[in-house]
C-alpha cells in the first residue's frame, strides 16, 4: 500500500459513498450502505487491518488518513439516519396544523401568601429583620421559656397537638422569640413569620393557621413605642391613614400589661364593629430572665398578628375556610390581582 494509491482508493471510496448515501430514500437501504462501507469485509476496514504491515511515518500518516475517511463516512451515515427519521415523522398523516393546542395553566402565588408578604415588606422597611424557627417545637420554647409553667391554665387554652418525646406542632410562633434570645444579644428587632396549629376548626378557626411574630428588646423600649409600630404598621397594610385602632386591655402569660388590638370595620350591611387582629405587650421580665437578658437593663415589646384575620378583613371573607379547601374557583380570584 503506497501512499498515492491509498489516497486515490479512499477518494473513490468517500465519492462513492457520499452518492450512494445521499441517494438512499429508507433506512434499511442505509444500514446495507453502512456494512458495504464500514462492515468488517468493507475495503476501508480491510486497509486498516493491513496498516500492520507499515512502518514509522508511512504508518501514522496512513493512519491518519483511514480514520479521517471513517469518520467522514459516519457523519454521513448519521446525518441521513436523522433526515430520513425526521421526515418519516413529520410525514404522519394525522399531524393537524389546524388543531388548536392544549391550554397550559399557570399556577399563582395563594392569597394568604401574598398578605404575609406584604405584611413582611412592611415590618422590614421598618427594619425589622425576618427570622424562621421550627415548626415542630418543645414544651420548652413553646411554653415553658414563655413563663407558662407546667400546670398553667393557659396551656389548656392552646388546644396543643402533641407528638412523641415531649415533641408538639407549635401552637403559636411566639416560640420563635424564645430561640431568637438565646442566640441574639440585644438589641434584637425581628419579626418571624410561619404556620402554627391547634385543634380548632369552625368558620373562624382551621387547624393551621399562620401567624407574624415582632419582638423588639433594647434598653428603654416602652409601651409607647410599641403602639406607634403597630398603628404605622395596620394604617399602611390597610392603607388607611384614619383607620380605627383599639388597644384594650388583655392577659398572656408573656407579656405584661398586656393588649389586644381591634380595628374598626364596617360589614356589608353598613353596620360598624370592631375586630381583633393581633395580640401584643410588653415582654415579661421573666421571659427575658430565662432567656439570660438581663431585665434591669433591657425591656422589649412583643406582638403576634393573626395573618388569616387581616387576609379576610382586607379581601371582604367572612368564612376562613375558603382558604384552604383549594376550590380553584375561589382561588383564580385573587390570580392575578395585586392584593
Ligand atoms: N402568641 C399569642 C397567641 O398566639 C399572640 C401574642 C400575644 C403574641 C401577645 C405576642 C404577644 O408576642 O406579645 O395567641
């Protein structure tokens, strides 16, 4: 095998191939071409077989030759495998231009979702940093560094799912506060947002529900400063600026004094009330003790927003359970507006 006449065979051979190829119209015409060219007893096969029998630079430089011619030979195998497979498939004959395509919907983001998120953008403009804590608690973070005790009645008034090893479904996301002091010297400005549960379920209440935490620590935090955040806080969610406020006076184990705050709404039938939406007050120098913050030195104000409650009051919903029964027909509504 000289170098000319090799170059001269495979000339043919890629020639005869190329034409053979392109005229090939079915696929099992193809692969008798792919054995004529490239099978064990194709003459490109054969030549290579003989390289053996070469030596040094005729060798490689023949090597080199028979692997380019091979590998030419392959991409025009493949291509036309592709061409006749791709045209055997667009030619099907109940392929319909004129068939109108399939909807696809697009999913959106759950109103209750949507209202926390605003309430969050609001409490971070007032620098207020977001915070998570777990959703499956212990006696411990949930109540007891709450300064509610063991045989506290308040326990029984939060309708706990409790679960193995003193575990539970935290019952309110107060908890939160509790884990945030024991990793946070103060001063410490945070709110902390998440689902809670307890074993309720009427036109007011579902067994999970969603709350906002705010808790703010420092030295010489007063009540003041906690009615000024919550007023500024309800008047721009409900963007209100005369929006009616009531702080009346409350209990919860973790505060003192204590409130509860209402907001003036006017029902459909034009009639006034007033409705509670969050509980808050000062945090009790007991929680601070266990949480080793010194009570002499700081104070702090705590809040819990019920986010279901301002969902309804802003969409207009008298029934919570709408919320979570997934009818999409419920759901659409608030798709595409900006709530
Ligand atoms: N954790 C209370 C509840 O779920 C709400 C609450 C009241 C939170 C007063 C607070 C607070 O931080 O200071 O009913």
């Amino acid at each position: 095998m000289s170098g000319d006449s090799l170059k001269n065979d495979l000339t043919k051979v890629l020639n005869e191939a190329t034409e053979l190829v392109q005229k090939t119209g079915n696929l099992s015409d193809l692969e008798k071409l792919r054995v004529k060219f490239l099978g064990k007893k194709s003459l490109l096969i054969q030549l290579m077989k003989s390289l053996s029998n070469l030596k040094g630079d005729e060798k490689i430089s023949a090597g080199k030759e028979l692997n380019n011619a091979k590998k030419i030979i392959n991409d025009l195998l493949i291509d036309k495998k592709l061409s006749l497979t791709d045209s055997k498939n667009n030619l099907k004959d109940d392929f319909d231009l004129s068939m109108p395509g399939k909807p696809s919907s697009i999913g959106s983001i759950h109103p209750i979702t949507k209202i926390m998120n605003q309430a969050i953008d609001i409490m971070e403009s007032l620098k207020f940093e977001c915070v998570e804590g777990p959703e499956i608690e212990d006696d411990f973070h949930n109540f007891t560094a709450l300064n509610i005790p063991d045989s506290h009645p308040a326990r029984a008034m939060h309708d706990t799912f409790y679960l193995e090893n003193n575990f539970l479904l935290r019952t309110h996301t107060s908890s939160v506060q509790v884990r945030v002091m024991d990793q946070k010297d103060p001063p410490i400005r945070i709110i902390a947002p998440g689902k809670v549960y307890r074993k309720d379920s009427d036109i007011t209440h579902t067994p999970m529900f969603h709350q906002i935490e705010g808790l703010y620590i420092d030295k010489e935090v007063s009540f003041s400063n906690l009615k000024s955040i919550i007023n500024i806080f309800l008047k721009t969610f409900f963007e209100e600026d005369d929006l009616k406020i009531r702080f009346r006076p409350s209990y919860f184990p973790f505060t003192e004094p204590s409130a509860e705050v209402d907001i003036e709404y006017i029902d459909n039938n034009g009639n006034k009330g007033w409705l509670e939406v969050l509980g808050c007050g000062m945090v009790h120098p007991n929680v601070l003790d266990i949480a080793n913050i010194d009570s002499k030195i700081y104070s702090g104000y705590a809040f819990g927003l019920g986010v279901e409650r301002l969902a309804m009051l802003k969409l207009g919903i008298t029934d919570l359970r709408l919320f979570y029964e997934n009818d999409l027909r419920f759901l659409r509504q608030f798709q595409r507006t900006e709530i």
